[in-house]
C-alpha cells in the first residue's frame, strides 16, 4: 500500500493551545533561597524601576507596565488552577488585581472573577457590591489613613507598654482644639521621652475588626487619631479646610464640617451593613 503523499503547503490546522499544570515539574524549579530573600529583591528592583519611571525614563516606565501587567496575568492563571487558595486571600484583600480594556467581555471576566473570589467578603477594608464609597474621594482617603494607623495602634501600643513597665511616667493633658487629650509621658533612663496618648492606648483594647458592637468606640479613636493629624500637619489641615470651601465662615465650623465628613466616610467605609 502506498503512503498517501503530504502537500507541500496546506491550510493551517486548528490547534488549541492547553497549559499544563504540573506541580512535581514546579516543585522541581524552587531552588534554596530564602523566600524573605526572594521578595526582598523583588521590592528593590521594583522600586528602583518605579523611581527611574517617575524621574522621565520612558524606558523604565514601559517596562514597569509590562512587569505588572504579566504579574497580574500570571496571577490570574493562577486562580484557574489553584481557586480555593486564592479565593482564600483574596476575600481579605478589599481589591483584586485584573487586566481591563475597553472591551466589554474583559470587563465581564473581570467582574465575574471577583465575584468568583468573593473579594474583599473578610477585608479590614471590606467591599461588597452596591458600595457607594469612592475610596478617591478626600474624606474616604482620610478615613481610611485613619483606621490604618488606628489599627497600627492597636498592635504595637500593648507591646510598647509591656516594654516600659517600670518607667518613670506622669499623666499630662493639653487641648486640640478645644478637644482635651489626655497623655502618659514615659522618662527613660537616658533622658528621652516617649509619649502614648489615651486614644493610641484605646486602640489597644479594641478587636481588630470593626463590628456593629464596637463602632463608636473605633468612631471615637478615629476622631482623635484625625484631630492629632491635623495637629501635626499643618498642611493637611489647610488641605481639609480647602476642600470643604466656604472660606467666609468661621475656621471652627469648617473644621467641624470637616470631622463630620470624615466620620461619614468611615462610617459608610466600615460599619457592617
């Protein structure tokens, strides 16, 4: 029987190109670094090319699009195969990283993986569909700067008291705009000083989740945590006053005005529906 003879030059044929997924083939590739090692090269390379992007080298910032455009990509791929241990992370994480373009049905994708991962269900920072928070928004910003450092509060202060048990201390007061803060000075043994204000330590005591039951006391820790903001900042503070406008009325009630604002975006932002 003879062997039918192949053309020369034929129509392409259909192939499906299908990734395969083989996890003793991965694990083969981990050499020994040190993970912390690992992402700490990975920090410094990305931060370097960020720097030289922002100082005007198109080339740096072509290649910073392109690194965060396959890391969202592999990313991605990664969902496909490994679905309830990134559905893990991502419903902590308020946002997800995906690729858009004006095209419709990557629009759709991108919604339908979220909803796939159920992102942002456990966040701190929590997202859910129907939010109307615009995290752009100043006083949103603000808010949310707030907790962060609220929430910082909440996990170094106990630890730094339990380091200056002993001390010599004094409880001092002094006003922020007509609000009393209270204060613990603590006096080293070299002579500094190191100050825990009441609202850091309340923080203290608080869970780090915002709940129904503890919202106005995290309400109130905020209030102070942003009041100590402006304090300090004199620059934010003129920024708040800017954004609110009506620079004929009094600096008091715009400032009011402001801390008003703020406490709506956090309540909006985090008060369990």
């Amino acid at each position: 029987m003879k062997k039918p003879i192949q053309p020369i030059l034929q129509p392409p044929v259909l192939s499906l190109y299908k990734e395969l997924h083989d996890v003793k083939e991965i694990a083969r590739r981990i050499d020994n670094r040190p993970l912390c090692e690992l992402l700490a090269q990975v920090k410094d390379a990305f931060q370097q090319i960020l720097v030289r992007a922002h100082a005007g080298d198109d080339e740096a910032l072509a290649h910073y699009y392109n690194a965060t455009r396959q890391a969202v990509m592999s990313f991605d791929n990664l969902v496909k195969h490994e679905l309830k241990r990134t559905r893990n992370i991502a419903e902590f994480c308020p946002h997800l990283p995906v690729l858009l373009s004006s095209n419709p049905q990557d629009i759709k994708a991108a919604k339908e993986r979220v909803r796939l991962l159920n992102v942002g269900a456990k966040a701190i920072l929590p997202t859910r569909s129907g939010q109307r928070t615009d995290r752009r928004n100043h006083w949103t910003r603000l808010a949310i700067f707030a907790f962060d450092a609220c929430l910082k509060n909440n996990q170094q202060t106990p630890q730094l008291e339990a380091h200056l048990k002993g001390v010599k201390q004094k409880q001092v007061k002094r006003k922020s705009w007509g609000t009393v803060v209270g204060e613990t000075e603590y006096e080293l043994p070299n002579g500094q000083r190191i100050v825990i204000a009441d609202w850091q330590r309340d923080c203290g005591k608080l869970a780090e989740q915002v709940t129904k039951d503890n919202f106005t006391q995290w309400q109130s820790v905020i209030k102070m945590c942003v009041l100590e903001f402006w304090h300090r900042s004199k620059n934010e503070y003129d920024e708040a006053l800017k954004v609110i406008g009506d620079s004929e009325s009094p600096e008091s009630s715009r400032r009011h005005l402001a801390m008003n604002r703020t406490m709506q975006a956090f309540k909006s932002q985090f008060l369990p529906q």
